[in-house]
C-alpha cells in the first residue's frame, strides 16, 4: 500500500509481485474520492476462498474544511487489483467529525459452512470531544458483496489522554456460542502523562 498524487487528492496504490520470481504483475491506484487525501495504512488478504485482498486507509480532505479524517476500508480482486467485481468498500465517521485512523486489519472466518462469509476487524483510534484520542475496533461481515457493520468499540484509557490501537489480530469462529474474536493491542495515557502499553 501506498498513495499517489492527483490534481485533488491522492489515492491508496496497491503493488502485486509474482511469488516465484519477484517481477511485477500490476499496480493499482483503482479506488479514488474527490477532494480527499486517502493513504493507505494496512493490508490483508482475503481468507481462502476468494482472490481478494483488503485495504484499510485513512480519507483526509484534501483542502481545510467538512469532515476530518475518516476509516475507509475497501475490497479489491486480486487478479488485477480493481475496484470493483465484487468489490465493496465501508466508512467510519466518528461522532464529532474529527480525525479517525486505521492503524491495523485483520481477517477471520465467519462459519465455516459459509465459505463467502468472513469478518474484517479494523483498529485504530477515534476522536472524542472530551476524552481526546480513544481506542477504536470495528468488525465488518463481508458477504462477497456487501460490508456490515456488526461491532463498533470505543474505549477511553481511563485518564482521558490520547489512547490509540495499534495492532489487531482475528480468530476464527471455533462452532460455539462465542462467535470470532479479536485481540487488540495498544497505548493509553496514564494519571502522570507518560504512556502504558495496552492489551
């Protein structure tokens, strides 16, 4: 992942090497939004059972003014790195319009029995009028054509400073009640100001 300029913003660029001989196959700048810086900060690839590939970005605009940053996450085909067939993509906006930044994506199977299903959790940090930068995960159901969103987290450190995720990692649903899982690592700002690692 990475970006390119435009007139009015940049867009995320995804990059394929062949695995056996490193050349390249193709680069992608496929997904854009007018006006808006969007940059590409994690990438994952899909579960077995689509040639797909995820990335989670953040979509800044590109002059002053609307919106903050905000979490785009977007689907792409492997195949040729389209936006498109298939492809879908989802926003997050946090409640008072300020920045909201992905930092990590990860996936995990939804039910084993439905192979197109499969969960994407996305972490990172949103912005609170009073309690700064609070730790944010989201879970969306990919259904191979639509993204749902079915969990949002929010958590303030305690201390009401910047708080941030860093790095999530998904488990697959095992057949029980408890449904896919997800473990989210971090920081928060302790009482005296310094910062505490967070799991």
């Amino acid at each position: 992942g990475g970006t390119i300029s435009t007139p009015t913003g940049t867009q995320p660029v995804a990059v394929a090497y062949g695995l056996a001989t490193g050349n390249l196959l193709w680069t992608s700048a496929a997904y854009a939004e007018a006006g808006r810086n969007v940059s590409a900060k994690a990438m994952e690839r899909h579960p077995p059972g689509e040639s797909a590939f995820y990335l989670t970005c953040s979509s800044k605009p590109f002059t002053p003014g609307g919106t903050n940053a905000d979490v785009v996450t977007i689907k792409y085909r492997v195949a040729d790195g389209q936006f498109g067939w298939n492809a879908v993509s989802a926003r997050f906006n946090g409640v008072i319009n300020g920045d909201d930044e992905p930092a990590d994506i990860d996936t995990c199977i939804y039910k084993p029995d439905i192979p197109t299903f499969f969960h994407l959790y996305v972490a990172g940090y949103t912005t609170h009028a009073l309690e700064g930068e609070n730790m944010l995960a989201l879970c969306y159901r990919d259904d191979g054509t639509t993204f749902a969103q079915e969990m949002l987290v929010i958590r303030d450190g305690d201390f009401g400073g910047h708080d941030r995720v860093t790095s999530v990692d998904a488990m697959d649903w095992v057949g029980d009640d408890s449904g896919t899982r997800a473990y989210v690592t971090g920081w928060r700002t302790n009482g005296s100001g310094a910062f505490d690692y967070m799991t």
